[in-house]
C-alpha cells in the first residue's frame, strides 16, 4: 500500500509524509531509494536517457507498471495522484538552468500535485535547497556517496577536499570515526531536515536565498522560477513571518510582483485629485513611526497618501496593513541600486498612468525624490516638491502643510481600497463603520461585525454577511455535504482561479456554507485526492 500527503507547503516547497508497506517517510527527505523501491535496480537505462531528443524517448523510454513512474516531457505517461514519479537524468540539467525550469514547467502542469517526485543521482547539501524549491521531494545518496570516493568533504555552501574533516567543522558521527560516506550523506540528511523545519516556519525562501549563493547555476534556476506562473500559483498570499528582502532578488519575489500588479489592475483609490508622494519609515505598519505621525498630520487628510518603498515600490495609505506591505523588513543604507530605482519609478509611472491626478506632490529628498521625477518625466506630469532639507523637518512640514491649504478632505477609503486588492471587487454598501484601535480593527454595518482585519496576516476576514456584499470571486464549490471540519482536497469540485494558499475564502455547497482560509491554491485543491484544502472557520447550514 502506498499514500503520499502533504502538510506544509511554502511556494513549491513542501513538507509531507510518503506511506509504503506501513513505513513512513518524511519527504523532503533522503533514502536508500533502490531498498524502497526494488525495480530501480534493472532500470540501468533511465541514467543514459536525453533529457530533450523526442524520438528517441518515445522509442526507447517504456513503463515496467512499477513505482517510481518514469516521466518525461516527451512521453505522456498517466500518472494518478499520490503516484511517486521519477525525472531520469535531470542531474545533467542542473547547469542548464533554462531547461531546467522549461522542463520544470512543462511536468509540473501536467502531473497531479499531489504526486512525490524524486530527483535521482544528483542531490548534495549545496543544491538540496534548490532541488525542493522546485518542487522535490525525495532524494538518494548517490552523489553524496560519490563525492566520498571522490575525497570530497559535502557542506551546505560546496565541497572541499577531505583533510577539512580533521579541522573540526562538523561533529558528526562520520566526522567522529574518519568516515567521509557517512559525513557526507548526514550533512545532506541535516540539510533537509533544516529545509523542513523551514518549509514549516514559513521562512524557506530566506534559507534559499543564502543557500543558491554557491553556484551561478542555482541562482539562475531561482531567478527563471520567479518569473513563471508556475512559482505565483503556488506563492501563498500571506505569511506568518516577517517579508525579509536582503537581497536583490528579493524584488523579483513572485509577493513583490503580485502586490505590484494587483495595485495596477485591481485597487481603486479615494475620490481626490490630490496626490502625494511619501517616504517609508522602518516601523510598520508606517502610520504607527514617528515620522509617519508627522506626515499625516501635515498631510491631514487633504490629499491620497502614497508611499515610495524598495522593494514593494508604491504603498498607499489605505493598503499599509496588507501583507506584504506591513510584513517586510530591509536593509536600510540610503541608498537604492538602479534595478531597485527602475522598478519603483516604473510601478509608480504605471500607477500614474493609471490614475490621474490633478496635482501631484513630492514630499521626498535624496534618491526617493529622483525616482518621483523619473517616474513624472515618463508620464509627462509636473511634480511639486514640498521638501527643503528633510521630510520630517519643521520647515518641509509646514511648506508641506501650506500647500494643502483649500484642498478638500479625503473620506476614509481602508475598507474599499483593501477589499478592491485582495478581492478584486468594488464594494460600494453603505452604512458601514470602521470601529476600534487602529490597526486592529473590525467593520459593521447596524452594530453586526461583517469585516475583521487580521493583523498578522494583512487580510480582511469576512463574516457571512460581509461575503454577502462581495458578489464575486474567492468561492470554493463543494460537493452536497455538511462540514464537520476542514475541507479536503477529494471534496472541492470547482474553486475561483484566483484562490492561493492563505486566502480567505467563501465555501459553497448544496448542504452548507463556510467561511474559511485556503491551504492551498485553486488548481491544487481541484487536482489533488489528498490533503487539507481549506481550513474552515464557521458554517453555516443549508435549509431544503
């Protein structure tokens, strides 16, 4: 007997169990593969397979009906959820990061996601984190053990010649008797060990970016998933740990490009022609710094707040509690490098584009300023600078202040503008009041609790008379039973394609309805036959 389930997920990482003959496995994990699966031994012929020549593939490349399922972008084998698939030859792909993620792409679609995948011959401390980022899951020894014969001493971060054994390194039970096989194949058991307690943590990708740093070849597979569908579809839509952006390709983070494009395509901002253009601040939410405080009171309420930032690039006011704008953390040197000057100046040039203005204020110095007027220049608007010397100065406070004189006060825009973004709806009711201590917050309409703000995540949380007013999206349709918990996978017959992991989410059945948070995304949860799909908060039953 044979199950595979999945518990924890962070992007296309994840965390599970992999059940045969009443042995579990922890996936990710390492193993002696030709023990759990004893055809392996006669398939001498998958190791010599080209990972990209079409005739030869269908000729040559036959199933015996045995796990694991030999899979190839060439060659359409049926594969049934819970199956363990294996990807021959893929070690070779690992320099040839294009194909890599091109391969990647292709099977991954075409698979159940449910299914374990194994990566064979190829897997070391250095490139384990990689390997799960793009959706691995089991590994063997074989290149740990090869690196042994080799006088190769493996660690997270490369391999180095064995007489490093002696230098005190490591303490391992290997590193104890002068055995560099069994070093080696602990060093790669420790790693993912540490990449699941990170899956499950939600801190993954932090590990990753430090860990690609090794070989050009990783960062390259990293920087080629970050811009596939692929790699959004699985990023979930919030995190319960801080946004750490201490890199460069922190801005590439599929997060950062979707809180960009749902800025652009889906928020609706206050009825004002005013605009001004703030600085962040270290403390987030920004409204509760210091600084902030200055601004908005200078500001007082006569104008719609936007705030320049690296790496999110515009926040407005009204979107500062949404992961991951309140979320995220950043080196702070004063200084933007020009991949992060472009992206800021084009996200806000867009935003301009977009919606239009009647004055446009910069209350900006240094670097922030320039990026304001590089944006201007190519949307062709003229920006009125309010800063002297500092921002938070008395003087650029009160030219700030002066400059607002006349203009009409903006009404409070947080409900609509957060329900436009992580919706993509336009909630017009009326009669609904902010209640409580900013940024915990709750939204009722006749003294009744329709919205809640969650602070840790940054969503809206609708009662079921809030989802009532939102007419559309973010549905999960079920078939005709009554919840009595979470809902799985094998129950969910259609959902909205915009759903993510981390989403909250109106479930709808002929039997009930419930309000709950998605576990995992929409194509998942509609192609999987195991696993929690949607972590349900209240239901409500269904009369006739």
């Amino acid at each position: 007997m044979r199950t595979c389930e999945f518990l924890a997920r962070d992007g296309t990482g994840r965390v599970g169990r992999l059940r045969i003959n009443e042995i579990e496995y922890l996936l990710p994990g390492a193993y002696d593969t030709k023990a759990i699966f004893p055809s392996l031994t006669a398939r001498k012929h998958d190791a010599l397979f080209p990972t990209d020549t079409p005739e030869f593939v269908s000729r040559f490349l036959k199933s015996d009906g045995n796990q694991p399922v030999s899979v190839h972008i060439h060659r359409d084998e049926p594969c049934s959820s819970g199956e363990v698939v294996i990807t021959p030859n893929w070690h070779t792909l690992l320099e040839q990061p294009r194909d890599f993620v091109r391969h990647l792409q292709i099977l991954k679609e075409r698979l159940p996601p449910d299914t374990c995948w194994y990566f064979p011959g190829g897997a070391l401390p250095e490139n384990a984190a990689i390997l799960v980022h793009a959706g691995f899951d089991l590994f063997d020894y074989t290149q740990t053990d090869l690196k042994a014969i080799q006088g190769r001493f493996c660690l997270p971060d490369g391999n180095y010649p064995a007489e490093i054994m002696d230098s005190g390194i490591c303490h391992c039970p290997g590193c104890q008797v002068g055995d560099l096989q069994i070093h080696n194949r602990y060093a790669l058991d420790h790693e993912l060990a540490l990449i699941r307690f990170r899956i499950r943590s939600e801190t993954f990708r932090e590990l990753l970016e430090g860990r690609i740093r090794t070989r050009p070849a990783y960062v390259s597979i990293m920087r080629h998933l970050d811009r596939t569908g692929l790699m959004e579809k699985y990023t979930p839509a919030t995190r319960k740990t801080p946004f750490i952006a201490s890199s460069g390709d922190s801005i590439h983070r599929p997060e950062i490009k979707r809180f960009a494009e749902r800025l652009i395509s889906r928020y609706i901002p206050p009825l004002t022609d005013v605009a001004v253009l703030l600085p962040c601040s270290a403390r987030k939410p920004y409204s509760l710094s210091q600084s902030h405080h200055k601004l908005i009171q200078a500001v007082g309420r006569r104008a719609h707040e936007l705030i320049l930032t690296s790496p999110l690039g515009v926040v407005p006011r009204d979107l500062e509690l949404m992961y991951p704008a309140a979320h995220y953390d950043v080196p702070v040197t004063g200084y933007w490098d020009h991949e992060e000057r472009f992206q800021i100046a084009e996200t806000l040039a867009r935003y301009l584009t977009k919606h239009k203005y009647r004055r446009v204020i910069a209350h900006l110095d240094g670097d922030a300023y320039l990026i304001a007027q590089e944006a201007a220049d190519k949307v062709e608007i003229e920006l009125e600078s309010t800063c002297s010397t500092h921002p938070t100065d008395s003087d650029s406070l009160r030219t700030l202040s002066d400059a607002l004189v006349g203009e009409r006060k903006v009404k409070n825009h947080l409900l609509r503008g957060m329900i436009s973004v992580q919706f993509g709806y336009d909630l017009r009711t009326p009669g609904l009041e902010v209640k409580g201590s900013y940024p915990e917050v709750v939204v009722k309409q006749n003294r009744r609790q329709v919205f809640s703000i969650e602070p840790k995540s940054g969503l809206l949380r609708p009662t079921f008379e809030g989802w009532s007013m939102i007419e559309t999206g973010y549905r999960v349709y079920i078939d005709n039973f009554v919840p009595q918990g979470d809902i799985l996978a094998p129950g969910v017959i259609q959902a909205d394609p915009a759903v993510r992991a981390g989403d909250e989410v109106l479930v709808i059945g002929d039997a009930a309805m419930a309000t709950g948070r998605a576990i995992m995304g929409a194509d998942e949860m509609i192609r999987s036959s195991r696993g929690v799909a949607v972590r349900v908060r209240k239901v409500k039953k269904l009369e006739g």
